[in-house]
C-alpha cells in the first residue's frame, strides 16, 4: 500500500496571486481553491479556521472573496471546524460547501458521509473536502504557553506561527520573530494526536502541506474524481502555478519520511495503549 493512501497523481504548486501568496501560508493552496470556487460559482461558501480573540481558532463559515483572505494562514491549534457544517447549510443556505480539516477531521466528516446521523441533507452539500498535512495539533493552552512562556510574545501580540526546518516559529505584530525546537513542543501536544496513523490527510479530496516542496510553495495530492476536476478547473483558470513533484526538493522522499515516522511513533502508542486497557478511537 502507498504511505500516502490512495491518491491519483501529486504536484508542487502555489497559487499566482501575490495577495494570497503574502497573506497565505506556504502556497496558499486552500485559499486560492476556496477563492477560484467562490469566484467560479463551483463552492458558495467555505468552512475555516479564523482567527479569534488572543490568536485562538474559531471555526466559520465564509462567503466571500475578502473573507477568506482574513482568515488565511494556519493555526496551530484545535478548532472544531465540524460544528459549523450543519449551520452553511441550514443557515447560510449553502448548496456547495467546501470543508478543510486536519486528518482526523477529514476522517470524521467521511464518516458522517457514511452515516449522516443528525446530519439530514448536509451530505449532499458538501463539494470539496480538503485536507493538511498534519503531525500533531496544540490545544490552545498548550499553544500559549509555547508562545508566551517560550518564545516570550503574547497572544494578543501574534501575526503568524509557522512549522518549518525543525522549529515553531512565532512572527510578532512588531516584526520579531521568535522560535523554539520542535522537540521542545512534544509535552503541549494534543494527547489524542498520538494514536492517529494519518499525516496527509488520506481520506480528502485534496490534501496539501509544505513538505516536500520548496519555500513558499505546497504539495498536493489530488485523491478523488471530484478533486481531480477542481483541481483542473484551478490549472485551467491559471489559479495556480505547478511543477513535477519530481523535480522538486526536498521532494515526496521527505514526505514519506515523515509519515512512516507519524505511523511507526503512534502505532507503538496505540499499542501500549492497547496493552494496558486504554480506549482507541478506531
């Protein structure tokens, strides 16, 4: 079986946009697809993670050009995105949501899919699910204290967070930038994080992540038949700019490894786990 789970091909690409590129994260792939489908008429309304009071996530539901563009960048931290999936529809009146989420939350609305129990007529709302590359995720104390305590910047003060060459990095609003090792973020992870065995957020219609491309520019694996033709609706509308995965660096190498890595640590929990009584979600 591929690490990656089923996919149909993967590229590197960033969108061509210069505004979204600069108020993006990496390539700003999530935001020129939420973007174009809007622009295009093929989504008429995107759930996100915003950003609330003292740099916490909030999960919303946006309709617009400039809304979306607000909210763009990651946020290291939980949001219940799921929550609002039932309100685009019910209340928005949306009839083609676009859904992004980490792994598990990828996992959890394909469930929902399946078995839409207190979910009467959102399946067949729901256009485009994509999916991040994820690791771990922080809950918000946990993320504060990386940010105040360690990095010294306080969470009202916080422009942008960033994951990248082995380090958490924190941009200030006053243009400092602070950064701790990732090995030292391990004790305020989300606990729950350490039995997942998905890093490219298998189950989406499109997942993308940083790793294994270039700065400033995002892989993507394209899964499903409805992500393929989003996809080619984007490289058709010249919403973004691509290269063969292979003949980028670091390339899907580093991805790989990176994956293995998440399956090997969190199957050897899941084990322990199982050995001394402890529930598994699945």
């Amino acid at each position: 079986m591929d690490p990656f789970g089923s996919y149909k091909f993967a590229i590197s690409a960033r969108a061509t946009n210069n505004q979204i590129r600069k108020k993006s994260q990496d390539g700003g792939i999530v935001s020129a697809a939420y973007i174009h489908g809007l622009e295009s008429g093929l989504l008429d309304g995107v759930i996100v993670r915003d950003k609330g009071e003292d740099f916490c996530a909030i999960p919303k539901v946006l309709t617009t050009v400039d809304e979306v563009l607000s909210a763009a960048g990651t946020k290291y931290t939980t949001s219940p995105n799921l929550s609002v999936l039932k309100s685009a529809v019910r209340e928005y009146g949306c009839d083609k949501v676009g859904f992004v989420g980490t792994p598990c939350q990828v996992q959890s609305i394909r469930k929902m899919l399946k078995y839409p129990v207190g979910y009467r007529h959102v399946p067949d709302k729901i256009a485009l699910i994509m999916g991040i590359f994820c690791m771990e995720n922080f809950p918000y104390n946990g993320l504060k204290t990386i940010i105040e305590e360690h990095c010294g910047i306080k969470m009202e003060d916080v422009a942008k967070t960033d994951i990248g060459k082995g380090k958490f990095w924190v941009y200030s609003k006053w243009g400092d930038v602070k950064t701790i090792k990732l090995k030292d973020t391990h004790p305020y992870e989300q606990h729950s994080c350490h039995v997942c065995m998905d890093y490219t957020a298998e189950l989406a219609d499109i997942s993308t992540g940083s790793v294994g491309s270039p700065d400033g520019w995002s892989t993507i694996f394209i899964r499903t038949a409805k992500g393929e033709a989003f996809y080619k609706a984007m490289e058709e509308a010249g919403v973004i700019e691509i290269k063969n995965i292979d003949d980028v660096k670091p390339g899907l190498g580093l991805v790989e490894k990176l994956d293995n890595s998440k399956k090997d640590n969190n199957g050897k929990e899941r084990a322990h786990r199982k050995e001394i009584g402890l529930p598994l979600p699945y």
